[in-house]
C-alpha cells in the first residue's frame, strides 16, 4: 500500500485549531563526556582496523593517517571551544575520517571562518615544514607522514560540501539562503561521486550518498521551518532553551512529515514514548541558529583570499621544492 505523506501545510495541525494543553517538561539531555570519550577512542581503533584489512596494512601508514585526523579535527575542537561552542566532540567515522560538532546561538561568520580553517591550516603547516626538513635527512617515514598530511587536509578544502572548502564557501556567501545550498548539495554530490568512480573506490560513494539524505530530511526541514515561522513557533535557539511548549509543537510536525519513521505515534498526544532519542535528535536538526553577518563587503573578499591562499600557496611550495 502506498503511504501519502503528510506535511505541516496540509494537516490539522493549523493556526487557531490548537487547543490548550498542559504540555509536559521537554525531554532533558543528559551529557555524558565520558562515555563520549570512550567512544571516539573505540572508534578510532576500529577505524584503524578496518582500515588495516580492507585497504593497507601498512601499519606506518594508518598511524600517520590516524594522527592527521586527530590534529585536524582537534583545530576544530579548539577554536569551538574558544569561541565557548557548547557540547563540543570529535566524532570518528570508521574509513570516512571523521568530524567535530558543537552548538552556540549566535554563529559569527568570522568566527565560523576560523574554525574551519583551523582544521586544515595545522596541517598543512606540518606537511609543509615535515617535507622541507626531509629534505635532507631522506626518510621514507617522514616523507609519508608530511604527504599524508599535506593530501587530507588540501583534499578537505576542495569547495565541496561537507569538506571544509566547501563549508568555508557556504559560510561567506549563502548559509543563509536554501536553494543555493541545495545547488551546491547536488554538485558536491556530483564532484564526489566522480572522485569516488576516478579512485575506483566504491566506499568513497557512502559520502556523496549520506549528502543525498541530508539534503532530503533538509528539505523536510525547511517545509517545517516555514511552517513554524507562520506559527510563530520559535526554532532560531538552542535545545536548552526551547520551551516546552515549542518542543512537542515541532515534535508534531515531525510526526506528520515522517510517517514512515513516526507513524505509530499520534500527533497532539503529549507523552513519552521509546522514539524520544530519534525525536529530540530530529528536533535539534530543526532548530537553527543566528548568523551573525559580520564579514561584508572587504573583510569578506580578505577571508576569501586567505581561503585561497591556504589552498594554493602549499601547492606553490611543492612546485618551488621540486622543481
């Protein structure tokens, strides 16, 4: 039987037809940096395994990868934490690399620019000096170690998303506007999946896919966002501040947008149930933050220059090196 979805333009759930409610606490959430800890470091290990027997077990090599993504994921991880990001974490990804997340209300664009060059400049730096000492000394390590981390971190800013040059891009010019965001979605899809199909490596499309199901569930999130906005149901703040009205309103949409996943549930029935994880994660996907405008006009073509320059100037100094 074919299922009819329902959105929040064309289901009960409209202005005027809300009837008051006692609507219960929205649901904590409970922070456990430990935990969080152990697993990154089991994945870790698991993506070093995994990328052991499926691709090369040189062993030298997938420490040297290893270190690179933790010396990018943590420049990210300090300039989130100096601009005081809440909730900040690496997240490992066993053979797709991995990525750190965090939450603030008001995104500055000069901040947000920071934090993603801090992930690719260390790097890069490193790769740079490690290749300049070798050199003379002519290690075979060291050589692979400065390639491994001048190639990730120079693929990480290609202007694709969800790379960093992609992100970088995204920041400056069109966070803000959804269907220049969707373009761009489809062409990093499409600049992926051709990178994949040149290595000929069929796991590498796993990225260009999980793009295509972001892109999806956001355009579900837009139709909501602008459902909220008629509503004016507050969604540009963070989880913590949400109020607990405004939780199980947005949790309503959910279930009507997403019946496949939610359709058990009854929309206006204001009690927890075993999908609350999948709901307050769905929720904060909702939920948007302020960005803060403030690289306009010079400063903006300046941050776009440095993009440039971090992304050419270490293929200058191979070029100079070499030749």
């Amino acid at each position: 039987m074919e299922t009819t979805e329902t959105t929040p333009e064309n289901n009960s759930f409209q202005s005027g037809e809300e009837p008051a409610y006692n609507y219960p606490p929205k649901p904590e959430i409970v922070e456990r940096n430990d935990q969080s800890i152990v697993r990154s470091l089991l994945s870790l290990l698991m993506y070093g395994v995994l990328f052991y027997f499926i691709f090369d077990q040189n062993i030298a090599y997938i420490a040297a990868i290893l270190v690179v993504l933790l010396i990018h994921e943590s420049g990210h991880f300090l300039f989130m934490k100096l601009f005081k990001y809440n909730n900040v974490r690496i997240f490992i990804v066993p053979l797709l690399g991995a990525f750190t997340s965090g939450a603030k209300q008001k995104v500055s664009q000069f901040q947000m620019s920071l934090i993603i060059l801090g992930g690719p400049v260390p790097g890069i730096i490193i790769g740079c000096v490690l290749l300049y000492l070798n050199q003379e000394i002519k290690n075979e390590n060291i050589q692979m170690l400065a390639n491994t981390f001048l190639i990730i971190n120079l693929l990480n800013l290609l202007p694709m998303h969800p790379l960093d040059g992609g992100r970088m891009i995204e920041t400056l010019f069109f966070r803000e506007n959804y269907m220049i965001r969707m373009v761009f979605g489809v062409i990093s899809i499409l600049g992926l999946s051709a990178i994949a199909l040149w290595q000929q490596n069929p796991i590498l499309l796993i990225i260009p896919f999980m793009i295509g199901l972001e892109l999806f569930n956001e355009s579900k999130f837009n139709k909501i966002r602008t459902y909220l906005s008629t509503e004016k149901i507050h969604y540009r703040l963070e989880y913590k501040d949400l109020p607990d009205k405004d939780y199980w309103l947005i949790r309503d949409c959910l279930i009507f947008s997403f019946p496949k996943k939610y359709g058990m549930l009854a929309a206006g029935r204001y009690e927890y149930s075993v999908f609350e994880p999948s709901l307050i994660s769905h929720v904060k996907a909702v939920l948007q933050t302020n960005l803060v405008q403030d690289l306009a006009g010079f400063r903006k073509i300046l941050m776009l220059l440095v993009y440039l320059f971090v992304l050419f100037a270490p293929i200058f100094f191979l070029v100079t090196l070499y030749y």
